[in-house]
C-alpha cells in the first residue's frame, strides 16, 4: 500500500489496526438495511405494507441521518471522555440493537425499523471516533496515510453487499443481524485489548465546550471542508446505499441473465449485491491511496483532479444511456474517485485544524453523512416525479462541480496561511 513503509517505527499500529477494524465493521453495520433493502420489503409486502420508492430511500437515510448528528456528539465524547471509552459505549448499542432485530424482526414494522436505523446511526458515527484516535498517535505529515488506512474502514459496506444477501436467501434476512450482532461482539472484544488513547507525551487532549463548536462553527474554513466532505463522502455513502436499488432498478434483465449463465442460476437479489460490491469497493479500497497521493502533492491538487473525474462521470451516467456492463464500469470508477477524494480531504483537516481534530472529524464527518441523505432522497425523488434518474444525477454532478469553485476561492488563502506552517503538503 503506498505510503505504508513511512508508518515504521512511528505511533501504535494496534491502535491503528484496532480503529481499522472498528470502523470496518461499524460500517458493515450502519449501511446493513442497503443491501437488504429489496429483502426487506418483501417481507413488509407480505403482510400488507408496501413501500414507495419515497419511503424506502427515507429507511435507508434514517441510519445515514442519525449517524451525522451522532458524529457531533461522539466527537464531543472524545474530547471529553477519550476515544475508547466512547467507541465502547457505542458499539454496546449497536450490539443491543442487531441482537434486537435477530429477535423481533420476522414480524417488524416499518416504524420499527425506523427506530433500528437510529440505533444502526451509532455504527455510522465511528468515524468521528476512529479517525482522531488513529491520528493522535502520528505526526502532521502521516495523516494522510494514517486516516486513509483508519478510513479504508469503508470496505465494510463492501462486505455486507457481498455476504447479506446471500445469508438472507438462505436463512432469512433476519439472520443477516444475528451474524453482525456476532462480529459486532468480536469486535468489542478486540477493539479492548488492542485500543489505546494516546498518551499525554504524544498528544494532549483538550476537553471541549460549547463554546468550542461555537468557535468552531464561526470559522469560515469549517464550512468549507463541510461543503467538500458533504459532496464527497456524501456521495459515496449515498450511493453505497442506494446501488442495489438503482441496478435492481435499471438491469435486472442483464443481472437475470448473468445469474443464470454465470452464477448457476443466483438470486438476482444476490447478483445485484455482487455488483454492487465491486463498485463500492473501489471507493473503500482506495481512500487511503487518495490520502497517500495527497501527502505527496498535496490536498489542494488530488482534490482537483478526483472531483473532477466524479463530476465528468456522473454526468456520463445523467446524459447517455449505457449498457450494463459500461455502466457498471462508470460507477466503479465514480466510487474510485469518491474514495480517493475522501482521503485527500482528511490529508488536509487535521493540519488545519490540529488541536481540534476530534470535535472537527464530528462536524465534518455529520456534513458528510448529511450529504448522503440528501443524495438518497435525490435519487428517490428523481424516479417519484420523472421516472428515472436523469434528473438526480444531474443535480448530484452539479453538486460536485460547485465543490470544484469552491477549492478555487480557498486554495491561495489556504497555502498562504495556515498551510505555511502545517507541517505536511497542502
């Protein structure tokens, strides 16, 4: 992995793995209800409650929406009671909640599911924990590279688009959380023995305040990395969760086809979540490559050249009808992109805002999940009031290339400022 060889000798690689491995799994569980999404509205329909499209992209913003507002509050938690513990006291929830719905779910209501999504937001909001704990532990001109790794966490989405749906076919997709709820408890385990805080000769914590986020939120910078954050993560996140629904959507005739010559006759269910897989995996896999490329020739320039490939290839998908396997390729490297984007981001947040790098993961990261809702709802409102979705993806592309302007007005400020004494590349 580029950049990997720097990290010899330097902070706490269990740390490191401990916050990987946490957040890998939480978002296997915060985005859960993606790749079970068709499943699961069967089984409503089954005893009477059919979901629109409107309401099926709001079960699966709920997780993504609850997770936003919960990052500010665990990023608060670090400050106040440490990393760890507050990692801890979070994935106690979300075990209590998976544990729940392998119980309860044969017979849940949507309702029910609603309240599940606010627990799944729990997982989601990980990264407002496992980021700062991994960077407390390494130097400004590392946290591109560090937070890459930490962040490739992402690949869990990718994992449960592999594996639920065919553990759904099998046992049920109840039993999709009772796995989870396992692995979960696994995870716990490790994350003990392996988590430390950093100590006070590496880092300092500086308990926070309302008034800190006050301070915070008056910063002018802190709205722009929340706008880029929002159309970058945003995006990935949202699209993550709405990939199965839109191929199931738009090929389910190629998918039949190649389930059945290639797959020895798979559930399309499972096929949709196989290419849904690939293309989010790129996106996971290559966040800490966006990081590292950008500790090499800085945040400013990776963020250029990824934003601009997402918004040429998402209006690729709003303008030409493509093929399934052209447009299969077209979101995998949308995704590769996103990923890439996201890591160069965090490259540049913990050398702007060094001593709050735990209060200001939380704000950007909610930014960030805030955006993937709007994305969800884009796509779901597209396909209600046009029928496709054209109208989404142009609004989506033109998101992104707002974003693009906006690193255009700060990039002088920023290399004249705060980027003269960072410590790393900007």
């Amino acid at each position: 992995m580029i950049g990997l060889n720097r990290l010899k000798g330097e902070g706490s690689s269990s740390t490191l793995f401990a916050a990987f491995l946490y957040f890998d799994f939480s978002f296997m569980v915060w985005t859960m209800l993606g790749p079970l999404a068709t499943e699961i509205t069967d089984t409503l329909a089954s005893y009477g409650f059919l979901m629109t499209a409107s309401e099926k992209a709001t079960l699966l913003a709920v997780p993504i929406l609850s997770g936003a507002f919960l990052r500010i509050v665990l990023g608060f938690l670090v400050g106040k009671v440490g990393a760890k513990k507050t990692a801890l006291g979070a994935q106690a929830i979300v075990i209590f909640t998976l544990f729940y719905v392998s119980t309860f779910g044969e017979n849940i209501s949507y309702e029910e599911l609603l309240v599940v999504g606010v627990g799944l937001g729990f997982a989601g909001a990980s990264f407002a924990v496992a980021l700062p704990q991994a960077g407390q532990w390494y130097s400004p001109r590392l946290q591109g590279v560090v937070l890459g790794i930490a962040g490739i966490g992402n690949i869990g989405v990718v994992l449960g688009f592999l594996f639920a749906p065919k553990i759904a076919e099998v046992w049920g997709w109840q039993t999709v959380f009772f796995v989870a709820a396992i692995l979960s408890l696994l995870v716990f385990i490790s994350y003990v023995m392996m988590a430390k805080d950093a100590p006070k000769e590496v880092y300092v914590p500086r308990p926070k305040h309302l008034s800190d986020y006050i301070r915070l939120l008056k910063d002018r910078d802190t709205w722009w990395f929340n706008l880029f954050y929002a159309v970058s993560f945003g995006a990935f996140v949202g699209f993550a969760m709405y990939m199965k629904v839109y191929l199931m959507a738009m090929y389910i005739d190629e998918m039949e086809v190649f389930g059945e010559e290639v797959l020895k006759e798979e559930n399309i269910h499972v096929v949709a979540g196989y290419f849904a897989a690939f293309c989010i995996m790129a996106g996971a896999l290559l966040r800490p490559v966006g990081g590292a490329i950008a500790d090499k020739i800085g945040g400013i320039r990776s963020l250029y050249i990824f934003l601009s490939f997402v918004a040429i290839l998402i209006f690729i998908n709003a303008f030409i009808t493509l093929s399934f396997w052209f447009a299969i390729i077209v979101m995998f490297l949308i995704m590769a992109n996103l990923g890439m984007a996201n890591g160069a981001l965090f490259q540049l947040v913990p050398q702007r805002f060094s001593k709050d790098i735990g209060i200001m993961t939380g704000i950007i990261g909610a930014s960030g999940a805030l955006g993937g809702v709007a994305i969800l709802e884009i796509l779901g409102a597209s396909t209600l009031m046009f029928g496709d979705y054209t109208i989404g993806f142009m609004l989506i592309a033109t998101n992104v290339l707002i974003a693009i302007a906006g690193v255009s007005l700060v990039k002088s400020r920023w290399r004249t400022t705060w980027g003269i004494k960072s410590g790393g590349i900007i």
